[in-house]
C-alpha cells in the first residue's frame, strides 16, 4: 500500500523547467519585443517624413508641368466633372487633373495631364503636355519608373526617342471624337509619320509601355481637351 502510493506520487510530481525552455522562452519573449519596437519605428519614420515626401512630389510636379509645355508661365488646375471641366478648387487627390498652361500675355499654350501604365518591371507614371494649337503632344516627363538601368530606363534618358514628343501628332478625326491616326511604335529609323513612335533599341518593351500610355491617354483627354477649350481659355482669368 505504502510503495503504491509512493509510486502515484512520484508519476504526478510537477517536473521542474530545464534550462533550455526557459532559455527558450526569453528569447521568443525577446524578438517580440524587438518586433513591436520596430515596427512603433518604421510607423513613426512613415509619419514624420510623409509631408515632406509630399511636398518634394508636388514641388516636382509643378516643375515638370512647365517643362512639359513650351512657353508656359502659369498654370490653373481644372478637374474633370463628368465630361465638363472645372477649376479646381482646393484639393481633391481623387480629381482627374488638367493643368492649363498660359504664356505671360494670359494666353492658352497647352494642358499638361498625368498618365500611367505597366512597364517591363513597373507601373512607369509619366506627365505630358498637349498644345491645341499644334494638335499634338509638345513634351514628355516620366515622374516614377523602376525600369531596367541601362536599358529601360533610356526612355527618360536616350535624347532621339524623347525628340519623339516634340510634335506627336494626335489630332482627332472630323468628327471631334476618335484619334484621326492612333499612336504607333516603329522601328529605329522607320518613322515617316508625325504619329510614330520611334522605339529604342534594346528597350522595345519600355518604349512600348510609353506608346501604350499615350495611346490610351490622349484618346481620352484631347477630346475632353477639345470639348472644353474655352474654359481653358478663360482660365487664366
């Protein structure tokens, strides 16, 4: 009787913790505490450098707009409301953007418009500018790009395919309503139309995803352009 319950009491006894659980235990103690202090960092760095992250795009932006545009020296940003254009009235991230550029005599010189699409690594952003006069794309600014460096990355660099953009023709058909000849990429040294796009050797996919984006952007907005040019036009005022 008495070795049985000796027995029983031994079997349920608690067994003392080793050293390598407790061990254990304070290191995954530890990397959590290191893990939320991180993270408290990398949330806090986001916050406090934000604005000035901000303020740097818009000062590009705004730099970029009257690059874009010959002639520009002044701006008023309209905002797409349903198929009329509208001064924008302070700000609105959602808003689709026009930014109509004047001359220093308050007179129309063209509209600058943010475009994007894929490119072979990224979403390549690009800001353009659309002179009504010329009926064509005047200027071409890529504003954020992670093409490859040496090859893609040419279309912001390579001097002949950015002279592709002086004078892109994207004049609309009789009818106001459709591109009269869509924007085409061509070989390197096979352009014989104002409405090509001359492609950069080893960097076709690149050029392509620029052709894309104008292609599909201006057959949106030079429309909306045309629609709407006298309120352009005042807008200086």
């Amino acid at each position: 009787m008495n070795a049985a319950a000796s027995d029983k009491t031994t079997a349920t006894a608690p067994m003392p913790p080793t050293a390598g659980s407790v061990s254990s235990s304070r290191m995954v103690a530890t990397m959590g505490a290191i893990g939320v202090a991180c993270g408290i960092l990398i949330v806090l760095t986001f916050q406090l450098t934000l604005p000035r992250i901000t303020s740097n795009k818009i000062a590009a932006l705004e730099k970029a707009i009257f690059e874009v545009v010959p002639g520009a020296e002044k701006k008023t940003t309209f905002k797409l409301d349903g198929d009329t254009l509208v001064p924008l009235e302070g700000e609105d991230e959602a808003a689709v953007k026009y930014y109509a550029c004047y001359g220093g005599d308050n007179r129309l010189v063209g509209v600058a418009m943010e475009a994007s699409g894929q490119g072979f690594a990224d979403i390549i952003k690009v800001l353009y500018g659309y002179s009504p006069g010329k009926e064509a794309v005047v200027g071409i600014k890529v504003l954020e790009s992670k093409e490859t460096p040496g090859l893609g990355d040419k279309i912001e660099k390579d001097p002949n395919f950015i002279a592709n953009f002086d004078s892109l023709d994207v004049r609309l058909n009789a009818g106001g309503t459709e591109m009269a000849n869509p924007i085409v990429l061509v070989k390197p040294g096979q352009k014989t139309d104002m409405y090509q796009i001359e492609s950069i050797t080893g960097a076709t996919i690149s050029s392509r995803a620029i052709t894309n984006i104008l292609s599909a952007s201006t057959a949106v907005t030079v429309p909306v352009i045309t629609q709407n040019l006298q309120a352009l036009e005042n807008g200086a005022n």
